[in-house]
C-alpha cells in the first residue's frame, strides 16, 4: 500500500526480495532530499530539526505563495506562507518539519502521478514519463524492477485569489483526492517539461486513485515483477535507494545515520531525525546546510 507513513514501513531484512520502502528513511522526507539531489528537480525545500526557533523564515522558502508543510505526527498540510512563522514554530516544538515551495491555488492539476513499472508504449514527446527527471530518477535506481508512481508538481500554476481561504490551512490530502478516478499522462496544450518538478517517489500500490491503482496491479503482472527472475533485481534496486539516502545522511547529517536505541530493544520503524537545517535550492540544484 502506499504511501506509507513511518510507523507503519516495515523493517525488511537487506538480503530479501522487497516491494516497499526498503528502509524507513525511503518514506520520509530524506527520500525526498535524496532524489533532489539526484534529479537536480523539486521545489525549494527545507527540513527543520525537531526544538528549532525560527525567527524568519529560510531564503529559500520565503519567497513562496504557499507552502506544504510535513510532519511525522500529521498529514501534510498546505500554508498561507504570510502566517505561518508562528505555526511552524509551535508545531517544532514537538517533531522535525519538512517545509516546502507550493504553488497557488489552481483549479489545473497540481499533482501528476506517473506509474511505475514503465510501459514501453510510454516513449512518445510529450508523456509524463520522458520528464527528465523521471528518467534521472529510473536510470538512478531501476524503477522498472520495482512497483509504485512518481509524484510531479506543476509550479507555474495560474494565480487564483480567494478571500475565504486566504489564510486558511488546508490538507495536502485533498489535492491528492481531487480527479482520483484519472492519470494524465501527458503535457496538456502548451505546457513544458519545465513547469514539472520532482515532488515525491512512492514504493507499493496506491489506493487513494483507483485508475493508479489499476495501472501499476496491470504493469505488475505484464512486467513479471513478482516473479522468480526480478528477485535479483528488486535487491539491487533497494541497495541504490538506501545508498542513495544514507549518502545524503553522511554528508548532510553530520553522519548521523541510526536512531539511538538501547541495544536490548528491537529496531523499530522510525527514521533518522535531522541534527541541523538541510535546504534544497532548485536553482543552484544543490542540498546545504
């Protein structure tokens, strides 16, 4: 099922076959970092450590008409960035924020989701699945040995001012709702590769899109992905998804890459909390703290 939040990934073993997040950082927002860095797309984004006071806003949020703001303990939630200062620090008060650019309200669609394993009729110009940094992204880590959808974010929404939301919060849910029962798969008239960014890259079989649900159960079968013969290949993509974030985790973490538990409990599902600021600039296309 997907997406899946922390608590509920499980903890697989490195030596199996897994269809999943393969580490509980592959459903946080390090994975999200981690396919920035590695893409050079996604929106401007800052993750704040857990008891931080901020006193303004990071530059590279600032300037944002909206932000999405995620945490371990809500579902993400869309914010007026005008007013969010004091929110944000009350919600840091108790766990880490990840905060990203969002754009403005539109009634366009602002989320796209792009399916994987990939179709081979999916090579025409124009399709969702020839954005560059959807294919970055497959090269990087063998999408087509797992099963899941990549999550695309259309900035260069129009403007739509509404008086009765404009300070308003609102659930990151119901975008994902709106036009459930549809997949577009192409760049609608005159819109460019250059107006999607990377937002999200999600392991497993959604359930909120019965048309993504249906899509990616076909590939599964016709893509042979449970079968004895891609065992081999799920592994190696898992190993290029954790070393890809346990990279990110030793240089940007000031190397911290394991949860603190005494040595006599179990491991459990919960992913590495941030030490310090870590920012993604999308235009620079670099992660700096």
């Amino acid at each position: 099922m997907a997406p899946l939040s922390c608590d509920a990934c499980t903890v697989p073993s490195s030596s199996m076959p897994f269809i999943g997040p393969p580490v509980p950082e592959a459903c946080s927002p390090w994975m999200r970092l981690a396919i920035y860095l590695a893409t050079g797309s996604g929106p401007a984004s800052v993750y704040i450590p857990k008891g931080t006071r901020l006193t303004r806003l990071p530059s590279v949020i600032a300037h944002s008409p909206r932000l999405l703001v995620t945490s371990t303990s809500h579902e993400p939630q869309h914010m007026p960035t005008h007013n969010s200062l004091t929110a944000l620090n009350d919600i840091l008060l108790t766990t880490p924020l990840f905060v990203q650019q969002y754009p403005h309200y539109s009634e366009e669609d602002e989320l796209i989701y792009v399916p994987f394993p990939f179709d081979e009729d999916e090579s025409g110009e124009g399709l969702f699945a020839q954005h560059p940094a959807v294919l970055a992204l497959s090269s990087r880590i063998g999408l087509n040995s797992l099963c899941g959808y990549i999550v695309l974010l259309h900035q260069k929404v129009s403007r739509r001012v509404m008086m009765t939301n404009s300070t308003s919060i609102s659930s990151y849910e119901n975008a994902m709702l709106r036009g459930s029962q549809k997949i577009l798969s192409c760049l609608p008239p005159g819109a460019s590769y250059d107006d999607y960014v990377l937002l999200d890259c999600l392991f497993g079989i959604p359930l909120f899109n019965a048309a993504l649900n249906q899509t990616i159960c076909s590939r599964m079968l016709s893509k042979g992905i449970l079968e004895v013969d891609n065992r081999t290949n799920i592994q190696f993509a898992n190993k290029a998804i954790t070393d890809m974030i346990t990279e990110l985790l030793m240089k940007w973490n000031c190397g911290h890459i394991k949860s603190s538990f005494p040595s006599t409990e179990p491991r459990k599902s919960e992913f590495v909390p941030p030490v310090r600021i870590i920012c993604y600039d999308p235009i620079k296309k670099e992660v700096y703290a």
